[in-house]
C-alpha cells in the first residue's frame, strides 16, 4: 500500500445560492481506498477541524444502487469506464494529481448541496409510465407466457440501468434520452408490456420533456458514461417507438369501435 | 380535425417530434445536395452540356418543375432551422450551470459544433442564391451571359461559373463553406438514421462509414469545380 498526496477542487453550493470551487489538500490517502472512502476521509479532517464536511451522495457502495454521482475530473463516475464512483480506486489516480470534483450538472437535477443533486424527475417519468400495469391476486404461472431468449436477455441489458443520471451529466445536452430509453425500453420489449405500449413510450416522453431535459444529438457521451454500459440502440427504438405511437395517436385515436345497434 | 391537428402540434412540440422533422428535411437536403453536386459537375463536359442542363431544369414542366423544387427546398430548410434552432436554445436552457471541466469521450468535434456549422452554411446559401441565382451585384443577368443552344438562346452557365470562380475571394468562400458541409454532413447522415429509429447493432458501422464517405464524396465534387477554375484555370 502506498499513500498518496492530492489536490481536490471539490464544487461547494448550497440550494438556490451559486457555487465555487473549494481547494482541499488531500494527504496521505491509501490507494486501495474506493473515491467515496477518500471523500468520507477528507470530511472527517474538515469535521476535526470544525470546517462543514462535503455533502455527496452514496448508499450501496456496490455499484448497484445508482446513488452515488460526482463528476470527477469532466468525467460523470470519474475516468474508469463502466464503473459507478463508489466502485472507483484510489490506485487510479497518481500522488500530485489535482481532482475537479463536480456534481452532475443539469437544470432537471437541481443542487441540494455541493455534489448532492436532486434526481427526482427520473422518478417521475417512472411514474409517468415506467411501469405494467398488473392484476392483484394470485402469483401467475411462471411459463404461462413465453419469451424469447433474446427478446428477455435484451430487456435485462435495458433493466440493468441503476438511474444514476451520468447519461444526463455526460450529456453536451443534458439529454435523459438513455435512461428513459432503457426505462421505456425494457418493458415495450416483453410481451407483459405491449398492451400499454404506445401510452407508455408518449407519458415517459412527455414527462421526460416536461421535466426540462435536453434534447438528444446522437454524440453518444451517455453511452461512454454508462456504469452499466446501457447501448445508445435503446435510444434508437424509443425514436422509433414514439413515432409509431405518435402516429397513431394523431390519426387512430382510441380503438374503433362498431356503432351498436339498437 | 382539431383532434388531428392537436396531436400534430403536440408532436412538434415533443423533443423527439421536433428531431424526427429535423432527421426527415435532412433527408431531403441530403438528396439534394448530392443531385446538385451531380449536375454542378457538367461543368467538366463542356458549355453545351451544363448549358442544356439549366435551360432543362428552367424549362421543366414549363417553368412551374424549379418553382416546385424551390419551394419544396425551402420548406425543408426552414422547418429544419426552425427546429434545430429550438432544440439548441432549449439545450442551453437544460444545463443553465455549465461544467468547469468537462471532458467529451467520444463525440467529435462536428457533432458538437453543428449548429455553427448549420448556420454558417445558412450565410453560405445566401450567397450562393444571391451569386448564381438571383445574380445581384454581377453582370451574369446580362446580355453577354446569353448564348445560342440548338438554336434558341439560353443562360450562359458555363461562362457564370467560369467567370464567378475566377475571382478568388468567391472561390474561397465556396470552398470553406464546403468544409462546413463536410463537417456537418459527417455527423448529420449517420445520426439522421438514429433519429428516424433505423439504426440497429450491425448497421450502425455501416451507417457511420457510409456518412463519412458521403460527406467526402460532397466535399471532393463540390470543391473540384472552384479548385479546377481558379487554381488551375480551366475554362478560362
């Protein structure tokens, strides 16, 4: 194990007040320290010293909740591919590096403090449709509808999303194009989605606009940032998803129905 | 009706209604593009050819077949500045606290910069019209522009073109703006395909490559014919 000497420009802010770059001396941290464990480090000298620590979010630590954020050096989750910041090593960085420390930016995700950001309008685009719409009672049968394996190995790779938002940061645009594509995607794949396909694909959507986020360019940043490599493809079929819905909403409408006779 | 008309407006209003416009005018300007390249590069047949070829597309369908073209044109260009512009404006809207270091991984430079490329081609097009098809501040409307083709007299193109490139400020220009053209259709063709929902696994290489090539082939047609007149003096 060796120590290592850094320089951190960690971004200070508190909710509706503009912000500024704090330069934090970071001595002596292991290098088989994760990036969360130097931070909770470098808070407990603030906290000795009777400075306020630095607020960021984290829960798991394993990778898997989509908690933790932090744009490190430009980079959402830092500069390890397919890796959230909790799962990111110390041994990645040099002694002598200076690290910018940013919360992911995005007028949807507004800050709370320093690198914690509000990342409530994902949810409701869940809320808006991310979701089937199943009957209570009785668990059914596991077989009794059949998928394909491909067709359900596709929706687990759009189900692996965490929501972590570093599409969103990565984003020139601060597009939410990824998630809500892997969102909508996984289920408008199953046969358990179909019946509230077309609905679901406009709500998210909506929603997704509504919230403020960008608009999607087709540059592809989000899939780089991706912790869980979710494929841009995703964001190919809600284009072509939301088309068919849209089209059909325009000029079918509801269900045709025969005119009943007296 | 106004159910229809609501849900159209309603999809323009959408990010994705607003991009599907953007990916189907494109689409159009793409084809465009490389017909006008196409017909551009008659030059190099000699004055009959090219001449034969303006008179024809002035004459088709007695003169209503380049209006229809030309408000078709300019239907595309409008609907896809107008949204382009839109989507921009409320981009910079959605991150109104930029990052102080941000580092883009894969993006190039062109995708990043099309909106200045974009508009930079709108002055570009300008030009071009008030140059070679209003013909303003030049003499290409006059009689010494006439010539004799199977005996009726048509518009010297050739002599234009021979004359216009000669002068090296238009020569540049062009062949900036071309550059743009480049920049802009290297991103543009390959993500129209995304848009429009087409792209799958196996094609996005191809699609890639074929954007590439496409915006190459544009750049050498296009540049060949100021390069040809003005640096090496053909026609002259």
């Amino acid at each position: 194990m060796s120590l290592l000497n850094l320089q951190l420009k960690v971004w200070r802010q508190n909710r509706g007040q503009s912000g500024h770059f704090q330069d934090i001396e970071a001595k002596d941290i292991p290098d088989h320290a994760s990036f969360l464990e130097m931070m909770d480090i470098v808070n407990e000298r603030l906290i000795a010293k009777g400075e306020e620590p630095v607020a960021f979010d984290h829960d798991c630590r394993e990778g898997i909740c989509g908690m933790c954020s932090m744009t490190i050096n430009g980079v959402p989750h830092g500069p390890e591919k397919a890796t959230t910041t909790c799962q990111l090593h110390m041994r990645k960085f040099r002694t002598g590096d200076t690290i910018w420390i940013e919360p992911f930016r995005a007028t949807a995700f507004p800050v709370i403090k320093d690198l914690v950001v509000d990342r409530g309008a994902f949810d409701r685009i869940q809320q808006a449709g991310g979701f089937v719409t199943v009957r209570t009672g009785s668990a059914p049968d596991a077989n009794a509808i059949l998928i394909g394996k491909e067709v359900a190995d596709a929706a687990m790779d759009a189900a692996a999303c965490i929501g972590c938002g570093a599409c969103v940061a990565a984003c020139k645009n601060a597009s939410a194009m990824l998630f809500v594509s892997a969102k909508a995607g996984q289920l408008n794949s199953l046969p358990q989605g179909q019946p509230e396909k077309d609905r679901r694909t406009l709500a998210m959507v909506r929603q997704m606009d509504k919230e403020g986020f960008g608009n999607c360019t087709n540059h592809y940043e989000c899939e780089a940032a991706c912790p869980k490599e979710i494929s841009v493809r995703w964001i190919t079929k809600l284009n072509r998803d939301y088309a068919v819905a849209a089209v059909k909403e325009s000029f079918v409408g509801q269900q045709e129905r025969a005119e009943g006779g007296e | 009706m106004s159910a229809v008309l609501d849900s159209l407006s309603r999809f323009y209003a959408s990010s994705i209604g607003k991009k599907i416009l953007v990916a189907l005018t494109g689409a159009v300007l793409v084809i465009f593009v490389l017909g006008h390249m196409i017909g551009n590069l008659l030059i190099f047949a000699g004055p009959d050819a090219i001449n034969e070829y303006g008179h024809m597309l002035q004459t088709a369908l007695h003169g209503g077949g380049v209006w229809i073209a030309r408000l078709g044109l300019l239907a595309a260009v409008a609907i896809h500045i107008l949204a382009t512009v839109q989507l921009t404006r409320q981009n910079r809207v959605a991150r109104h606290d930029p990052y102080r270091q941000q580092k883009p991984q894969v993006s190039s430079k062109s995708s990043r910069a099309m909106i200045w490329s974009g508009l930079t081609i709108l002055a570009f097009i300008v030009y071009h019209l008030l140059h070679f098809t209003v013909r303003v501040g030049n003499e290409y409307n006059g009689e010494a522009y006439k010539t004799e083709l199977h005996g009726e007299t048509v518009h010297n193109v050739y002599k234009m073109v021979i004359d216009g490139f000669s002068w090296a400020p238009a020569s540049i220009f062009y062949i900036i703006a071309m550059a743009l053209l480049y920049s802009h259709l290297s991103h543009g063709v390959s993500s129209l395909f995304q848009t429009l929902g087409l792209t799958t696994h196996r094609t996005a290489p191809v699609f890639k490559t074929l954007g590439h090539a496409y915006a190459t082939l544009i750049l050498v047609g296009n540049c060949s014919i100021p390069v040809a007149i003005w640096l090496f003096g053909y026609g002259r």
